[in-house]
C-alpha cells in the first residue's frame, strides 16, 4: 500500500525552499509559531515545506512542529553550507550530524556530546543518525547530475564560520566535510522523536576568510542546486 505521510522537507532561507514550494501541485498553507508550513505534492509524491530560519532553535521548533503536525515519514534538509575539505558547487550529503558548539569539556564531557532525555534516562549522543537509505538516494542522485558528491559528517552550529583554522579543526575533530547551522539541531529532533532524517547541502563557500564575499556571490545558486537535486529524487525517497 501507498504510504501517504508525506515527506517533510525545511530549509533555513527562502531561496533554500522557494524553488519546491513554487512546484508544489495543490498547495495549501497553515502557520504556526510564525512559521508558514506549504502542503501538496511535489512530482506525484504528497509533502510539507517550511523556511525555518537559521539556527538550531529555529529548525529545531520547525522540525518538531512539522512532525506533531503533519507525522512526516521523513525530513530533509536542503539548503547551503561552508565547505570542509570540499569545494563551491560541491555537494555533501550527511550520513550522521554533529553539533559542534555543544561544549561541557569543562566538566569533563567529550566535545559535541548532547544529553538526550529518554524516558527519564540521559542517552549520551554525539553522531545523530541520518536515514542511511534516503541519503544513499540523494548521494547516487547527485553522482548523476555533479561531479563533486560527498558522504560524510555535517558539523552545525550556532556560528558562520568564517576562519580557516575553524575549518580546519572542524576537520580534525569530527572528520566534517561541511558546515551549516540547522542540520544537526533538525537530526536532533527526528532522533527524539523516531523519524528518519537527511541533509543535503550543496557548498556555497568555503568556511574560511572569502566567505563574506562568497556566500553572498553563491548562496542562491547553489540553495537552487541542493532543492533541483531533491526535486528530481523526491520520487525514490
Ligand atoms: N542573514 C542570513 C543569515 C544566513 S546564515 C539570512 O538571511 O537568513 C547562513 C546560512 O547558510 C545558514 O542557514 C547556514 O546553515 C548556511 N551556511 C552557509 N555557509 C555557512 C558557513 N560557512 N558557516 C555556517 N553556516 C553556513
């Protein structure tokens, strides 16, 4: 049998989303908490779309309001990150997420490990999982359309990161190969509540000092790259 639940899909900036919600076929919107969240199908296939705004806190309300409201089978994370490793108009997509401003180092806990409640346990987590099968999807997806297509660790935190010693130990610490700020709190939030996620994220700049230059010059065209990806595989997924 069909499986009706749609396919949630959250990008942080409107040139992330626009370009789905503009194809949405029988679209219809409802707001919560400020948020617009668009309903209809997308190639045949029903889902819901919202621009969350950047930053954990905004996807992560995003992402819990979309899954109480619409029970998606599934969220993906579309939009731009800075570039670990990997170059502008590459894309990567997440096989798990970290978040690396979470820091308790100071009291003796690894960098990046969040205490998440589990009926009334504390699970200690550093690699939230992403849906191994969706982001295969998305990955053979993207070798057949781009050249540079990577598998490998989002880093996400409440920071533009624009240093390439920031960079570099991105690298180092959480083998990232990109970093953005919705990814990891969004994977959170699916993990929480049992719903498989992805993250794709086409590279708009390079994480380092030209990024204040380049994330303005390609921000939009390559947001437009991660959503055409997702357009064309939304029917696999
Ligand atoms: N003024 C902007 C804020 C954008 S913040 C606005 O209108 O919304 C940058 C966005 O791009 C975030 O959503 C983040 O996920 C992504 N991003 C791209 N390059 C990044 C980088 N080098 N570091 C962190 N996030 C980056």
């Amino acid at each position: 049998m069909e499986n009706k639940s749609p396919i949630g899909i959250i990008g942080a900036m409107e040139v992330e989303v626009n370009s789905i919600i503009a194809r949405l076929a029988g679209k219809e919107s409802s707001g919560t908490a400020g948020l617009l969240f668009y309903t209809g199908e997308l190639e045949g296939v029903p889902v819901v779309v919202a621009e969350c705004g950047p930053g954990k806190v905004n996807s992560a309300v995003c992402a819990q309001i979309m899954i109480l409201k619409y029970k998606p089978r599934l969220i993906i994370n579309t939009g731009v990150a800075g570039g670990v490793g990997v170059k502008i108009g590459d894309l990567v997509t997440a096989e798990c997420c970290v978040q690396h401003d979470f820091d308790t180092t100071a009291i003796g806990d690894p960098l990046g490990t969040l205490f998440i409640r589990r009926e009334g346990r504390s699970e200690d987590i550093m690699k939230l999982p992403c849906d191994p099968n969706a982001s295969r999807v998305l990955m053979e997806e993207a070798r057949d359309i781009y050249g540079g297509a990577h598998l490998g660790v989002i880093a996400t935190g409440d920071i533009f990161v624009a240093d390439k010693e920031k960079n570099r130990w991105l690298g180092e610490k959480f083998g990232a190969k990109a970093v953005e700020m919705e990814g990891g709190s969004i994977a959170q939030a699916c993990y929480m509540n049992g719903v498989p996620c992805a993250v794709l994220r086409a590279i708009s700049d390079s994480a380092n000092d030209d990024s204040p230059v380049d994330f303005p010059a390609f921000a939009r065209e390559t947001a437009e790259k991660s959503a055409e990806l997702l357009i064309r595989a939304v029917r696999k997924l």
